[in-house]
C-alpha cells in the first residue's frame, strides 16, 4: 500500500503558505495547493484532505509530491506542458514588444489588438497573447504629479509628523472644501438593482444646481464636521472654522491640515486665526492632495451617497449629504496613517529623476 510522504515546513514556508492560501487575490489553483500542503504538514491523509477541501485524491497526492520534491517553487508554478513549441510566437514577440512600447500608429495615441495585428500582418489573437505574456495594456494609463513645492519636504515631515505623533492635548483634523457638487437629477426613472441585472441610470440628466461641502474629520476618533453652503469664499472658511471651534473642546489646541487654497490664506483669515490662538494650520504642499486624509472621506461621500443619487433640488441634495454625515458619526472608525516621511521622499526623489531623464533625451 502507498504512503502519502511525510511533510515538515520551515517557519519561512508555513508563513508564506499560510499568506497564499489566505490571499483575496491569489489564484485559485495557488490557493488550493496551498491549503493542500498546509493540511499535509499537519498529518492529515490525502483522502481526509481531498474530501474537506472538495477535490480529488489524485490532485492532492500530486501537489503533495511536487513540494516535497521542489518545495515552495513546485507548487508555485505549473509544470510544463507537452507539445511543439510556439515558433512563430517567438520569433514575433520581440517586434510586437518594440511595435507596442517604442511606435504610435498614424492618427491615434496608442495601439489596439486590431490595429497592431493589421500593420504586422499576423493574427489579433497573437497580439492578445504577446501582451497578456508581458503584461502590456496599451489602453490604460495612470495619472501623477510630482510636486514643484520648493518647501515640499519641510510640509510633508511636518503633516506626517502630526499624523504618526500627534501633539498632547491637543485634536488634529483634516480640512477642505468639496465645491460644485451638483444636484443632478435623471430624465427618467432607472430600474432597480434586480437577480441577473444591475441597476439602470439614464445617461443624461437635469442639472438643479450646486452645493460646497466644507467638511474636517478627526483623526483619533473619526469624527467629522461638516456644513453645506453655497459659495466658497474666504467668508465661509472662517464660518467653518467657527463652527470647528463650536463643536470641539475649549480646553485643547487644534492643528488643522488644509491645501493651499487661496480662501485659506486670506488676510481676514490670518486676522481671526491671530485672534484664536489655538488653531494651528498646516498647509499641505501644491499637487499633493493626497496627503490630506479628508480626500479619502470624499471619495468615500462620492462612491457611496452622491454618484448614483437623483436629486430634485440643492435642499435634497444637503439633506442627503448631512444625513450621510450623521450617518458615519454615529459609528465613526479613527484615520490611521502608516507611511513614513522617508519613504515617501524615496518614492519622490524616484519620480523625479525618472522625470529628469526623460527631459534630457
């Protein structure tokens, strides 16, 4: 009778095991083999295994095998496959790369699967296979913005200092406008999210105008301030702040992160912050909105509350953001910043002579 190999795993083993068969984005196929090894190292027998994780005895006892042979490699990767080798593809793969990365055809900005396939002559499906293989996506792009502050570093060792060490007694919040949000209503009812069909929206729409959302977020608790109104100026900033200074404890300082705004630096502004001691404002540097976490709130308002909504007019529309505000107050979850001010300059100082090479050729 054949006896399933024993299996012992190193610590390095049973941790990066443990990661791939946990994975949300694992493959499938690397999550089940795995789970396999892992239920293997544990003593289980192959027809215990195959029965708890729905396979097969046969795909048990072969991934079992491979890693007792070849370890983490012989699970990781399939084993070749039989047959005659892709000739054609081969020899076509170096000009497709070269076509694909270093050419644009005439009159557009980038290659698709049908125009490339056409001006080399050969099959789309080649195209296809050449660009999945090296991971070339023509169609997608990503967009940035190194920053030309030239206190750049000065501002961000500052806001991440706050962040990872927030002073004693003392509130840091994030700050800004949401302007122009707009109060859209569709020109005729969707339909219903429904088993087998998603939700409708009618691509055109009635504009009923535009809201500010001027909204600041706690980070120790989650907390967030916030009011609609219908302009953005600096008066209204300084509303804002008063109602920050409303709604927070007397006895503590409050270090306010912003962007540079213009409204945000007004002379009437530095006026009334002179007259309110312990407001502290720390302005994030130019093109680098990320930075502040209120962005992260924003996107969260837009996704979830304004995006697929309807609405018949701005009063609807500040009731649905207040309500949504009131919402997440009432289980508020702390903003936790994990990234280091080095790091973060790394990355930078990466960009930028990327950037630099780029200009000199």
């Amino acid at each position: 009778m054949r006896v399933a190999q024993p299996l012992s795993l190193t610590p390095e083993q049973g941790t990066t095991l443990t990661r791939w068969s946990r994975g949300r984005s694992t493959p499938a196929r690397l999550v089940l083999r795995a789970k396999i090894v892992l239920r293997a190292a544990e003593g289980m027998m192959n027809k215990d295994i195959a029965r708890e994780l729905n396979t097969d005895v046969n795909t048990v006892g072969r991934w079992r095998g491979r890693f007792a042979e070849q370890g983490l490699g012989g699970i990781e990767k399939d084993a070749p496959r039989g047959g005659r080798r892709p000739t054609m593809r081969a020899r076509l793969t170096p000009r497709i790369v070269r076509k694909t990365t270093q050419e644009k055809p005439a009159g557009a900005t980038h290659w698709s699967v049908r125009t490339l396939a056409k001006a080399l002559r050969i099959d789309k499906s080649m195209v296809q296979r050449v660009w999945a293989a090296h991971g070339l996506r023509p169609h997608l792009t990503r967009t940035f913005k190194v920053s030309n502050d030239p206190r750049f570093v000065e501002k961000l060792v500052d806001i991440v200092g706050l962040y990872l060490n927030p002073p004693q007694n003392a509130l840091v919040l994030c700050a800004d406008e949401k302007s122009q949000i707009q109060a859209l209503d569709r020109t005729q009812p969707g339909l219903p999210l429904w088993p087998g069909r998603c939700a409708t929206l009618t691509h055109d729409y009635k504009r009923n105008g535009t809201t500010t959302l001027f909204a600041a977020i706690e980070l120790a608790q989650g907390r967030l301030i916030g009011t609609c109104m219908s302009r953005h100026r600096h008066q209204e900033w300084i509303s804002f702040l008063k109602l920050i200074d409303k709604q927070t404890p007397a006895g503590l300082d409050l270090h306010v992160i912003a962007d540079n705004y213009a409204t945000h630096k007004h002379p009437r502004v530095k006026k009334w912050l002179a007259r309110h001691k312990r407001f502290h404002l720390h302005f994030t540097p130019t093109s680098s909105s990320w930075l502040n976490l209120i962005e992260r709130w924003f996107r969260n308002l837009t996704d979830q509350c304004i995006r697929r909504g309807a609405f018949g007019g701005v009063p609807e529309l500040v009731e649905t953001i207040m309500n949504y505000i009131d919402a997440h107050n009432k289980n508020p979850k702390a903003m936790v910043w994990t990234a280091k001010a080095e790091a973060i300059l790394e990355k930078v100082r990466r960009a930028r002579a990327t950037l630099d090479n780029l200009q000199s050729t």
